[in-house]
C-alpha cells in the first residue's frame, strides 16, 4: 500500500507528546492545578480559537505577524489564542461584568505563536496560570507571585528566581523628562531587551546628559530587599515613579510574610513585551531553559476593552521550558507505577477478566494480553 511519508511529519514547531514524556508532563500539570486550587482559583476553559479582535494590535498582545489566522464561514477573521490573559478578560467581562468582588480564574491549555524564524522554538506550548480579576491592591500582587512561587517549589524546581518590575516607574521617568512617544518605544524595546549600552546611546542621541540618562540606567540595577527600593527615592521624583518604588517596597514586606523572599529579587528595568501590562510585571527564571520559565503582571485597563473596568493581574508558566529546566537539573518526575499484566488464554478469559476488574477497582492500572 502506497502511502505519502508527509503524513507522518507534524509542521514545523509541532510536536507530538507521548509515553513517559507526557505521563511527567501530566504529573507536573496535576502538581501546580492542585496547588494553584488551593489559594481558591476555579478553573475556566476558554476557546482555541477566537475573532481576530480580541487580540488585534490594540490589545497590545502579540505582533499581528505573529498570529495563526484563519476565515470561518461567513469571513470572519480568527485566530488561535497566543495567549490566555485576553481570553480570560473577555470571558470574564461577558459573565462577570456586574461583579466587583475578586475573582480567581485559573487556565491550562495550548497557545500558539506563528514565527518564520522558530531557532528551535515551539508554535504550539502549553501554558498554565491564574488571573485575579477585579483586585486592585498590592496583596493581589503578593497572592499572585506566592501562587507562582509555590507552584514551582511543588514541581521540585529549587533553583529560580522571580524577577520583578514595576512598568509605572519606566513611564514615570519618560513623563518627567519629557520623553516624546517614538523614543520612549525605542528605550523600552532595549531595556527591555537588556541592551543597556543600545539604551544609553539612544539617550544620547535625544541630548539628554548625564542626569537624565542614568534616571533610566540606575534602574538595571538589581535589588533584593526593601531597603535597597528605597534608594532609589528621591525628593523630587515624578510621583508615578514615586508610587512604583513604594508599591514595591509594600510588596517586599508582603512576600516576606509568605515567606518567599528568597526567591524574589527587583529590577526596574524590566519591561514586557506585551504593551497591556499597567504596573507591576515579572518573570521567573532558572538553569537549563534558556529563557523565562514564567511570567505575567498588572493589567489594570485591558478588561475596559471588552466592556469591563476592573483591576487585574495574572501569572503565567510555560510548561514545556518548565520541563527541560526540570530534565535538565536531575530532577526526577514521578509516573505512575507500570501496568500489571496478567496473560490469558481462551480457556481461563473469564476468570482473568474478574481478576483485572478486580485490581482495576482497588486502583491498579492492569493490561490484559
């Protein structure tokens, strides 16, 4: 029988997930569900594939380049989601849009980003996280990375870092030295890229001095505890940048009561590449991934897009990178115990059928051959 080979391939960015492989993914998966339920998260279930608008350059998610479009029948324009948080506030705008007390939603699924230039990245991985919806307060900010925190430590991962940032002291700055918008795209693209000396050049070239510029480039120092926030307060200060300092150092004060200090350090300078974050922001690192293992932040004005003012702010995992970070650590991932096998012949069948039902029933995984 004549068969096309091309069947046999997934495209590219693909993969498939099978055997051991995806029992360890699937124990991973039931550790940080089952941790994420105990702070109160429900879970919800939102579409893989959604109208193009919820996601449209101005929601400020990924590059409309980036995304896999799609017509339905009558010519609308969708998309397969890229990310949860857009998703997630639509679904709670349409349902929840005369709610005001918090809400705790928490997601697991694919998201998919299509690149011409994938470097050995995934179109398709999976994602796990939580959003908290209308909680405006620094303790929503504290719930969320313990959440976070505590669901790695539940993995086995010991070794990461939680770095985070504050977007309101970024845009402080820009307002107070006048930053015109143009240039304030371009220094946030290489701060946030890490390219301090890309940065400072720029300043340069805007004729800011020496002052100015290392308004911006004082803020790529990391920092761990309160007293180190607290330097970088001035008298003068914008008073949005003033706030962020403070919101953080408040934060600070908060983590340590969960009792996660350790695993949370500050940088200023981080900025996310998605344009709907509002104030605090972070990513989550660790050996052998290559890049952040989490991320999220404060998104206080996207809900207002889809009909709904109300304060947010949600953390996300990127589970594949979890598990190479796991693999590639030592760490090892339990799986559940190898089937039981019990042979039969024609003449006993009966009599090892009952037999398997029985194990079945008391939870033994039974393979009858």
């Amino acid at each position: 029988m004549d068969f096309n080979n091309d069947l046999l391939h997934t495209p590219d960015g693909m993969r498939d997930t099978y055997g051991k492989e995806m029992a360890k993914k699937s124990d991973i998966m039931n550790r940080i569900r089952n941790r994420i339920r105990l702070y109160g998260y429900e879970e919800i279930q939102t579409p893989t594939i959604e109208f193009y608008d919820v996601f449209s350059s101005e929601v400020g998610t990924k590059p409309v380049r980036e995304l896999y479009k799609l017509l339905d029948n009558e010519g609308n324009l969708l998309v397969l989601r890229p990310d949860f948080t857009p998703s997630v506030a639509r679904c709670a705008a349409k349902y929840f849009y005369d709610e005001a007390s918090p809400i705790r939603f928490t997601y697991a699924g694919s998201v998919f980003g299509n690149t011409s230039s994938l470097q050995g990245k995934l179109s398709e991985t999976i994602q796990m996280g939580a959003e908290l919806i209308n909680a405006p307060s620094v303790n929503a900010d504290a719930e969320i990375l313990a959440l976070l925190i505590d669901s790695l430590l539940q993995t086995g991962l010991t070794q990461f870092q939680i770095s985070v940032g504050n977007v309101d002291y970024f845009k402080g700055i820009c307002q107070a030295v006048g930053l015109d918008q143009q240039t304030e795209t371009q220094l946030r693209d290489r701060l946030s890229g890490k390219n301090y000396f890309a940065a400072e050049e720029l300043l340069r070239g805007q004729g800011f001095d020496r002052a100015t510029r290392d308004l911006f480039l004082k803020a790529t120092r990391f920092v761990s505890t309160r007293e180190e926030l607290s330097q970088f307060l001035t008298p003068d200060m914008h008073p949005q940048a003033r706030g962020a300092i403070e919101r953080l150092m408040e934060l600070c004060d908060l983590i340590e009561a969960y009792g996660f200090s350790q695993y949370v350090s500050y940088d200023l300078s981080l900025l996310s590449k998605y344009r709907y974050y509002t104030g605090i922001v972070f990513k989550g690192y660790t050996y052998g991934a290559g890049e952040a293992i989490a991320s999220g932040g404060r998104y206080d004005g996207l809900l207002s897009y889809y009909g709904k003012s109300a304060a947010a702010i949600g953390v996300m995992i990127q589970l594949d990178l979890l598990m190479e970070a796991l693999r590639r650590q030592g760490i090892a991932v339990e799986t559940a115990p190898a089937p039981q096998k019990l042979a039969f012949s024609d003449g006993d069948a009966v009599t090892q059928i009952g037999r398997a039902m029985e194990l079945r029933s008391q939870g033994h995984a039974v393979i009858l051959q």
